[in-house]
C-alpha cells in the first residue's frame, strides 16, 4: 500500500471518528433537552392542576365542626333574612375551610338561633388569596362599627354582619339596609357571597 493511501485512509478513520463523536454528543445534549422539557411540562401542568383545581367538598362530623367552630376563624359573615329571622352563617377559617351554617331563630318556641352545619369545604388557593388579598388591601378594623338606616327605614330586609379576625384583634361591622358602604367591604361582601353560592352548585 502506497503511503498516500495509508495517509487518506487514516484521514478517513479519523473524519468517521470525529463525526461519530459529534453524533453522540448531540444525541446526549437532544436526550438531556427532551428531560428537561417533559420535566417543566410536568411541573406546568400540575401548577395548573392546582389552579383549575375546583373548591374541595369536606366530609365532616357536625358535632366535631360546631365544638370546634370558633378556631382560627379569619373570617365570620351572618345574614338574617328580615322578619322570618332566618338565614345563614359563613365561617372561613385561617388554612382556607369554609364552613356554612344554617343560621335560624325560632319566633314561636323562642328557643334562640340553631346552627346547623350545611357543608364544608376547602377553597382553592387562588379564590382564598384574593380574598385575603382584597381585605388586606382594606382598611377594615378603621371602619365604622354599623352601617345602618337612620330614617324611614323598612323593617323586613336583610341585616349582617361581618366579623374580621386578625392578630388577636376581632372587627365586627352591622350592616342594615345601608345608604353607602365602603368600596373595599361592598367588594369583600361581594367575594363571601360568591363563596357561599358556591355550597348551591
């Protein structure tokens, strides 16, 4: 063999060798990309599963429920619906458990308000931050105490009230047939009520 041909049969060996290496190397950088890639789509759809994720129906045992029902309240609103006196409670806790209550006065026996729990539930993070998010952004516990009709007032509407728990200190605001509420409570009533509607689906 003539050593021009022992020279180009070298370079040839040591072309294929290069390029296999190449090939190997970008088949381990494709390998570690598509990894990558199934691990963030992975990660990204169960941050949207959490997102989507509906509010959570709680089994509970009532009696378990009403001994404990004062514990890390965040939030208490009461409505009671004019002369019938009844009507209904919204419990919502510092972990995110939405407890309402039947919430009722008996004019007849005269036996006080009976609670008795209607459902129970878990809301999902993003309903329960904004939430958090609207009455941090409000200045509840600067509010006034009452928010009630002063003059020709009718007598069979809806009263609440709504109480805020936040570091040991208790707002509690009365509402009755009001001219004007604050913008930030009006929002805050609204978002409580769409959580209570929430029990009806």
């Amino acid at each position: 063999m003539k050593k021009t041909e022992k020279i180009i049969i070298i370079l040839l060996i040591i072309y294929i060798l290069i390029n296999v290496g190449i090939f190997i190397k970008r088949g381990d950088y494709k390998q570690i990309y598509n990894n990558s890639s199934q691990d963030s789509e992975v990660i990204s759809e169960e941050e949207n599963n959490e997102d989507s994720q509906e509010d959570t129906q709680k089994d509970f045992n009532e009696e378990e429920i009403l001994k404990n029902i004062n514990n890390g309240v965040y939030v208490r609103y009461t409505v009671v619906n004019g002369f019938s006196m009844t009507g209904y409670k919204l419990i919502i806790k510092e972990n995110g458990d939405v407890i309402l209550l039947n919430n009722g006065r008996s004019l007849l026996k005269q036996e006080g308000i009976s609670n008795s729990v209607i459902g129970v539930k878990h809301l999902k993070n993003s309903v329960f931050y904004d939430l958090r998010n609207t009455i941090d952004n409000t200045s509840v516990f600067n509010m006034e105490n009452e928010y009630i009709c002063r003059e020709l007032c009718p007598t069979d509407l809806d009263s609440s009230t709504i109480e805020f728990y936040k570091n040991g200190n208790v707002k509690k605001i009365s509402m009755y047939f009001p001219q004007d509420l604050p913008d930030g409570l009006s929002k805050i009533i609204q978002k409580l009520r769409n959580i209570k509607a929430g029990f009806n689906e």
